[in-house]
C-alpha cells in the first residue's frame, strides 16, 4: 500500500507535496504507529485468544472512544441523540458480530484487553487523521501513514522470516490487490471523508457500514447464514 501510495502521490501531487510540517509528521508518524501497527497488533491477538466473532464485537466499540476523545480534544457536544444513535450503533455491529451468540464463560482476561486496545488503537486514527488533514492533503498523510505503519510492521512483525516463499506469485497478486483496494483506495477516501466532516466522533459510525457491507457479502458471495435468530430460549 504504501509503495502504491506513494507512486500515486507522486505523479499526482509532485514532490514537493511531501514538505509537510513538523506536527503534521508527528500526526502521520502516531496514525501509523498506533492507528494502524498496534491496532492490528492487538486485534490478531485478540482474535486469537478471543475468536473472531467477540473480537471484532469488542473491536466495534470504537466509537465510543472516538466520541470521549472528540470531547477532550475538539470538545465536541454530546448529547442525548448522540448517546442513542451511539448505543444503538455498538448493540448493531455486536450482534452482527456474534448473531446474537455471546458468551463470555471462559474468556480470555488477556484476550479481552488485547480487544480492548485495539478498539482505543482504531479509534485514534479519527483524531490523528483529521489534525493532520487539516494541513496536508489526504494523498500525502495516508503515504506517510502507511510508511510509518509499513516501517513498524516489519521490524515487530518480521513477515519474511515467518513465510516459506515470500515471493509466491499466488501471495504477490494477492497482497497486491489487498494493498490497492480495502487499503490504498479505501483510506485515500476515508482521509478525504474526514475533511468533510466537522464532528469527528461521526467518522466511525459511518465506517462501521464496512460490518453490514461484509455481512452481505459473505451472505451472497460465501452463502453465510443470515437470517433474525430467537436469542430467548422458551421456558
């Protein structure tokens, strides 16, 4: 994404589009490092010790980070529709998540603040990417985002001591497609979404469509079931 990224920006924008100041790098260098390397960090952890379906449940509460951050530090109202639509966004993406299965008997302590971490991680890079849009282009942040994340990932993660044969053909288009569409296109609007929006705290309620998109995909691509479930067990 990030070898993409910047072959775009390049073409698009010039070089010189890349003298951005010093807070606006620290912007992208925290976008990178938490929003993106920690939060995957934490979510595969998560998901490991957790299982997916609670993962991504715990992972959907990001919102409400994202609203507590919004008023510390662009001290946004939050009022009682806020806290309604706000509740009744988390209570949705959960019970997608889980098809109305949630069980918490033997859980992961650990698990559960790997799952935790990840949604406060998710929920930053609504903070961090509207501070350094305000002064850069979208382009230009979501390639430095994805250096700084790149660069983070390879140390910690060490992919190609891990892989048989990195250079598989079969991998190569597949991460080349996964780097273009859910990422490089996918950000580059996500960062252009949020200059349009003056309430920061409304990004990931919106970005929590990806859960209903992915729902109906696997519906009619992978024949998932989905279909309304009777979480009350009769008498």
């Amino acid at each position: 994404a990030f070898l993409l990224l910047f072959a775009i920006t390049l073409m698009k924008e010039g070089a010189a589009s890349f003298r951005i100041g010093r807070s606006t790098l620290i912007s992208c260098a925290l976008l990178g490092f938490v929003s993106m390397s920690l939060n995957n960090l934490c979510y595969t952890n998560a998901v490991n010790r957790l299982g997916m379906s609670l993962a991504a449940a715990i992972l959907y509460m990001a919102p409400i980070f994202t609203s507590i951050q919004s008023k510390l530090f662009f001290h946004e109202k939050v009022g009682r529709n806020k806290l309604i639509a706000l509740a009744f966004n988390v209570i949705g993406c959960v019970l997608a998540a889980t098809g109305g299965r949630l069980s918490l008997e033997g859980v992961s302590v650990i698990g559960l603040l790997f799952g935790i971490g990840a949604a406060f991680a998710y929920s930053t890079q609504n903070i961090f990417g509207r501070l350094a849009t305000d002064e850069a282009s979208p382009f230009v942040v979501a390639t430095y985002n994805f250096f700084f994340a790149a660069a983070f990932t390879l140390v910690v993660a060490r992919p190609f001591s891990t892989i048989d044969d990195p250079f598989d053909p079969q991998l190569l288009i597949w991460g080349l497609l996964f780097g273009l569409i859910p990422t490089t296109i996918a950000y580059l609007l996500y960062f252009a979404g949020i200059q349009g929006l003056t309430e920061t705290s409304k990004v990931p309620v919106f970005c929590s469509l990806e859960l209903v998109v992915a729902t109906v995909l696997g519906a009619v691509l992978f024949s998932e079931n989905l279909c309304i479930r009777h979480t009350i067990s009769p008498p």
